[in-house]
C-alpha cells in the first residue's frame, strides 16, 4: 500500500477551505467517508498479509500506528471490541486536522476532525469485519475542548451521529 506525507499546516488546510468553499458544511462527509474508506482499506491489508491479527491487540496496535504517523497523539480509553464500540481522545500532539485549524488561527464552531473519525471508525470496521459502525466527534481541540474525543459504535444513534450536518449517506452494504 502506497502512502505519502502532507505538510498539514498548508496544504492539508488549503485542501479542507477549497472543499468547504465549494461543498460548504459537506466537506465534512467528504472527509469522513475518504477516512472511513482508506481506514477500513487499511485495516483489509494489515490483515490480508498477516502484518496484524483480527483481534483487540490488532485493532490497539493499528491506532498506535495511526499515531506513530504523525496524526496525532490518539489514545484508546474505552473499546469493547466485541461489540464495535470505542472511545479514542487526542490531546498532545493533536489530532492533526484540529493543529491545522488552530495553527492558522482558526476557533471553528464544531469539531473538523472528520478524516481521523472517518479512520478510526474504518481500522475498526476492518478489524471486526463490521459495516455497521459509525464515529462522531464528540469535543475537538479546535472550538476549544481540551481533547478531541471519538466515540464509535454500531447502533442507529450512533450511526446518525457519525453522519455530519444531518448530511446522509446509504446504508452501508454487508460484506460477502
């Protein structure tokens, strides 16, 4: 899998102002769902090569990966595994989308971090080989929380959550 390196500051931040230039609030989908897709592609590969198991210690060491790349600093609080659920937070370094933000002077009224939710939920779809999940941002560092906190999980509240700007998206096909 090819990957490569963004300047987040400039170029990452002027991706996400055309978007939402454009598209307005629906950038944000725009960016989960990219997210979503490469974190559950992602997840379909460490596996497929046998690089990670399909178990919790395959799933925390994937986030621990997500991190180590220069994301940010996200810590796995809460996970039931079984059941799809997760509470990951961000604090120092940040999530990068909300240092993207703040580094350009930027306080936004909701939370940005759309394409780390959209990886978070993904590595853990891949991992359970479940289509169902969804992740909202609960509190970013960009409108001034302390953390970004990510919940993620498979039940229908939490899946219209995940869906920003009461924007929609089909439900999710069952994997053959």
């Amino acid at each position: 899998m090819r990957m490569c390196l963004i300047d987040v500051e400039t170029s990452f931040h002027g991706l996400r102002k055309s978007v939402e230039g454009v598209v307005g609030d629906a950038a944000a989908i725009l960016f989960y769902e990219s997210g979503l897709r490469g974190g559950t592609h992602y997840a379909d590969a460490l596996l497929r090569n046998g690089v990670m198991t399909p178990d919790e210690a395959g799933y925390r060491r994937a986030i621990e990966e997500y991190s180590v790349g220069g994301f940010g600093a996200f810590e796995i609080r809460e996970l039931d595994f079984a059941r799809g659920k997760a509470v990951i937070v961000c604090r120092e370094p940040m999530a990068f989308e909300a240092h993207a933000a703040l580094a350009n002077g930027e306080r936004r009224p909701q939370p940005v971090c759309d394409f780390s939710r959209g990886v978070l939920a993904g590595l853990l779809s891949g991992f359970t080989h479940r289509t169902d999940l969804g992740c909202f941002e609960e509190t970013c560092r960009a409108v001034g929380s302390d953390e970004c906190l990510f919940r993620i999980g498979g039940d229908e509240a939490m899946r219209r959550a995940a869906v920003a700007r009461s924007l929609s998206r089909p439900p999710a096909k069952p994997r053959a």
